[in-house]
C-alpha cells in the first residue's frame, strides 16, 4: 500500500518558529513531528510514501532523505504553488496507483493501529474512510455526521440523500483517511482545492460510500504552540505510550 503525508503548508499558527523551519520539522520531543506519522506507517508496514512539499520543502528533503533510516522509501512532490489537500493529492494521483491507499497530515500525532483502519475500510467497501473522533470542539474544526453503521450522512452542513440528521453522531475528522482510486474521479486540474471542503461533500451527494471510525483512543493536533506543549508533556509523562515507538 502507497501512503501520502501532507507536509507543504505554511504552519502559520505556529510563527515565529515556522519563518525558519517547515512546520514538518517543528521537534516534539526530539523528533520532527513529521516523523511520528511517518514511524506509525513504517511499523504498520507501509513503506512506499510520498511527502508533498512547498515551504522550506528543501529542508524537509535534507533532514528525511530517501527515508531509508526510518525503513521507508520516501518521494517528495514539489508545489510550486500551495495546492491545499484536494490539489495535492490530485498531483499525486499516478504515483500512487490504482490500488487502496492512506492519507495522514504531517501535524497529527495519533496512537491507531492502521490495521484496524485498514481492515474496517474494506469490510465496509467504502470509497473513502476517515478517522474521526468525539470532541466539544467539533464544530470548529469541521463537524462530520456519521449513522449508527459509521457510513458519513452530513459533511461539514451538506447532507446525503435521504440523510436524517437529528439521529447522527457528530464527530470531527483527525486527519487520517484511506482512500480507494475512485476518489480522483470526482477531482480535476491541478487548481488549489480542499479535499473536506469540496471532493468529499460532493461524493456525499453523489451517494458514494464514506465511512467514518470513531476512534476513542489518543489523538493530538500538534498545530500550535499550545497543543505541541500539551503533547510533549504527556510523553514526557508517560500518560501517552505510542505503540510504534
């Protein structure tokens, strides 16, 4: 299986650190945050990944090389211009195949074994599956509606057909997905677009299978100071023991 992390963003929430190094490589604990998703593939036996890059992309090339160290073959994707998920993963398209793949952001740091992800998303034939979680804050990051069964009714206000809303679990997405091929059918060009935004409430309404996990286990946005902070003290701690360390 051929894995994509998004890694080209700006990391504006996280300045002044990011005017000089690639949110990517923004350390947690020793590490580039960046290589806590890439170890989670490594030790879910993933290998072959692809990294788009557009800020300081250079040294997120230097520090990872070909990914032999961590057991990964990496290759990197240049955005001249900042694509957003949809653009991003559109340029990705022929190197990634036409077999099931997996999309992880940079910035996640997520305890979930990706066997269990995996293996729900075939069970459910579904064209794309997301991680996604329980959190008072889920309708400022983007409120996901999931039935009973996990299938996704309502994506960020826009409904499936025939969808009820008032008997939906509401969920917010962690930046985990497994995605079937099919998905570039409903994208074109090479444009800036949002794969939460755009690809997936258009699928929706199409009456595409998407599939929601509702994982209760550990999960952490490292996109602020204040979170990256919240993260390390928990290692630190020893309240979080990631399973792929």
């Amino acid at each position: 299986m051929n894995a994509m992390v998004f890694a080209a963003g700006f990391g504006q929430r996280l300045r002044p650190v990011t005017n000089s190094l690639p949110k990517a490589l923004v350390p947690l604990r020793g590490r580039p945050m960046i290589e806590y998703p890439l170890r989670l593939l490594a030790r879910s036996g993933i290998t072959e990944v692809i990294i788009n890059l557009h800020h300081l992309g250079n040294k997120i090339e230097a520090a990872l090389g070909d990914g032999r160290r961590l057991g990964l073959n990496i290759r990197y994707l240049r955005e001249e211009e900042l694509l957003d998920t949809g653009g991003g993963l559109y340029r990705a398209k022929e190197l990634l195949g036409r077999e099931t793949f997996l999309v992880i952001n940079s910035d996640v740091l997520i305890d979930l074994p990706l066997s269990d992800l995996i293996a729900y998303h075939k069970e459910k034939r579904a064209a794309a599956t997301l991680v996604l979680r329980e959190d008072e804050k889920a309708e400022q990051f983007g409120l996901i509606e999931t039935s009973a069964d996990g299938r996704i009714q309502r994506f960020l206000g826009r409904s499936a057909p025939g969808a009820v809303p008032n008997s939906l679990n509401r969920l917010m997405f962690t930046g985990v997905q497994v995605l079937e091929p099919g998905i570039f059918d409903f994208m074109s060009g090479d444009e800036p677009f949002s794969l939460t935004r755009e690809t997936y409430p258009k699928m929706l309404q199409q009456g595409e299978p998407l599939y929601g996990l509702n994982f209760p286990g550990y999960w952490q946005d490292l996109g602020t100071p204040e979170r990256l902070k919240e993260a390390e003290e928990k290692l630190e701690r020893g309240e979080v023991k990631l399973h792929y360390l």
